[in-house]
C-alpha cells in the first residue's frame, strides 16, 4: 500500500511538472504557426515597405506571443511570515521558477500582425495614386496607342496594295515618277508612325505594370484603408489598460511543489483613452478629406484636368470626322469621274483617310480613358 501511494504522489509530481512543459510546447506551436503564417503572407507583399512593417510587426508579436520564464529567490524573515490567519507561510531561502503568459497580449499580438496588414493595404493604394500623379501624361496613352497601331496594322495589307498599284502603273508609262514618290512617301509615313506607336507602347508597358480605372474609386480605397489602419492601431492601444496573466511555477528546495497565479488587472484611465482614441481616427478621416498634403487635394486636380482633356480630345475627333465626311464625298465625286489620274487621286485620298483614321482612334480612346478615369459618368 505504501509503494501504491509512493507511486501515486510520484505520479502526481511528474504530472504537476509536465504542465509547464505542455503549455511551452503548445505556445511554442502557436508561435510557430502564426509567424508561418504571417511570413507567407509577407511573401506575398511586393514591395520593401510591406516587408519593413511586417518584420517589425512579428518581432513586436513574437514578444507578445511567448511566455516568460521567472526565476525568483524568496528570503523569509527571520521572525518567520505569518498571513491573515496567524500561521507561518514560509521560512528561510526559497528559489522559485515560473513561466508566465499575458493573455491579453496574445490578443495585442494578433492586432498587431493586424495593423501591419492593414498598413500594407494602405501603403500600396497610396504608392498606386503617387505613381499616377508622378505619370500623369500617361495616363490613356497606352490603350489609345494600342488601339492605333492595331488599326495601322489592319491596313498595312491596303497601304502595299497601294503602292504596288502604283508602281505597275509607272512601269506601264501611265503614272509619273514625282507621283510615285508621293505614293511612296505616305506609304513611309503610316509605316514610321507604326514603328513609333509600337515602340512607345513597349516603352509604357516597362514603365508601369496599368493604371487606375477611376481615380475617384482609387482615392476612396485610400482613404478607407487609411482609415481602417487607423482603427487597428487605436484597437491595439485601446487594449493597453487591460492585464491578464497567468503564471505557473515550481519551488525548488525541500520537496518540490507546483504553485500558479492567475491575475487581472485594469488602468481607469483606459475610460479615456479609449474616447482619445476614437477622436484619433475621426481627426485622421478629416485630415484625409481636408489636408492640402493629402491625396485628395492632389488628385482632384488632376481629375479635373483629365475631364477638361477629354473634351479637348472629343473637340479634335469631331473635327477629324467631318475632314474623314469632306475625303469620302470627295471619293464619291472622283469614282464617278472617268479621268486618267483617277487611280492616283483615289490612292493618296485613301492613304490620308487612314491617317485621319489613325489619328481618330488615338484621340476617340484618349478620351474616353480620360473621362473615365476623371469620374465623368
């Protein structure tokens, strides 16, 4: 019987002992698994910033995460400790260990991770909007300039079609040189301008990966995720007054014992900072709406350039469309006609209304990448 009960409290000992172990290795594996996470997430990111924000967000989290180890050694009076019953609690020197965890700031560290998201989110809109302002000229040309050259390549087969009409006119003594020249030299033109359409295209395309199809649209989430980053560092340091801690160790000399704390705790000015706070963010959303160094300032400019160059834009296709009306009457009164130089005069008012084409699709879509990037509806 004695050995069942010696095996018993030995039993019981080794299970008191093994519980900080169990609690370490299961925080540790916590840690382990939201630092994963956190760093598959930092993988994701595409620029330093991102990176920056992250690594500083899991160093804070790790401290907030991982329990802290206590050594302690405990001198007892002489004259002995007696508590509020009159009996002796403690004697002589006692050395302590324990393992602490903060409850509470598990659930800062989570926040913290948190706000670094919501800063990332944050930071990459505004790079968005200040590679806008910094490209502004940009803006439309790409789509205007594709739609160019694809309609300049569409007609390439007609330009040269054109031309070698031309030069078996020549070879039969019915067109002359100067006239071939001329051909020849529109011909060149379209050709040049689709090398330079095409080489501008590329040009863009290394310059920036797109652009924003509203600027009103990338302005808002701006602002939102400004706002909302904002709100997650106010509800992290809105957990600040609050405490709770649980602490679990083990003495040391004469027959080892468990013992565990578990504390709660609560700063009344917590009451206030949590109204501070709350008036924090409502200052930041108008500092956003209203600071001139700001975004929105910025970009309602430039929304309201873009709108003022659509119109420019429409104003020069409607004068290209009524030149395009004046070249196709013009072929109308000409394929009537049963003149010697009807072939020629026909091959140049072509060659011009492809050009006038060209130069219709580029503007036509300027414009409407304007408009609609300048929040015209």
């Amino acid at each position: 019987m004695n050995k069942t009960m010696g095996e018993s409290r030995m039993a019981t000992r080794a299970a008191r002992s093994s519980r900080p172990k169990r609690m370490f290795t299961a925080m540790v594996v916590l840690f382990a698994a939201l630092c994963g996470s956190s760093r598959a997430a930092r993988a994701e990111e595409a620029n330093d910033y991102c990176r920056k924000v992250t690594a500083r967000a899991e160093g804070e989290a790790a401290l907030l995460f991982a329990p802290t180890l206590h050594a302690q050694v405990i001198r007892y009076p002489a004259s002995g400790v007696a508590d509020v019953t009159g009996m002796q609690v403690g004697s002589g020197v006692q050395p302590r260990a324990a393992m602490s965890l903060g409850l509470v700031d598990i659930y800062r560290g989570l926040g913290v991770l948190d706000a670094a998201r919501t800063d990332c989110r944050r930071q990459e809109t505004a790079a968005a909007l200040q590679e806008t302002m910094i490209h502004r000229g940009d803006i439309g040309r790409r789509p205007a300039l594709e739609r160019e050259s694809d309609y300049l390549h569409s007609q390439r087969s007609v330009v040269d079609g054109l031309v070698r009409d031309v030069e078996a006119r020549f070879a039969a003594g019915v067109e002359t040189l100067l006239e071939v020249h001329e051909l020849r030299r529109r011909a060149f033109e379209i050709e040049r301008r689709i090398a330079e359409v095409d080489l501008e295209i590329e040009v863009l395309k290394k310059r920036r990966d797109g652009e924003p199809e509203s600027l009103a649209e990338a302005l808002q989430a701006y602002e939102s995720r400004s706002v909302a980053h904002e709100e997650s560092v106010a509800h992290v340091r809105n957990l600040q007054p609050w405490k709770l801690d649980v602490r679990g160790g083990a003495t040391m000399n004469g027959p080892i014992d468990a013992f565990a704390v578990a504390e709660l705790a609560y700063n009344f000015g917590g009451i206030f900072h949590v109204g501070a706070e709350r008036r924090a963010v409502s200052a930041r959303a108008a500092e956003l709406r209203n600071a001139r160094y700001e975004m929105r300032q910025q970009i309602e400019r430039l929304m309201s350039e873009l709108r003022a160059s659509a119109e420019k834009a429409k104003a020069q296709v409607r004068v290209i469309d009524q030149e395009i009306e004046r070249i196709a009457i013009d072929r109308a009164s000409i394929e009537a006609l049963d003149a010697p130089k009807k072939p020629h005069v026909l091959a140049v008012l072509t060659l011009e209304a492809i050009q006038l084409e060209a130069k219709r699709a580029y503007l036509s879509t300027l414009a409407e990448r304007h408009a609609a990037t300048g929040g015209v509806k």
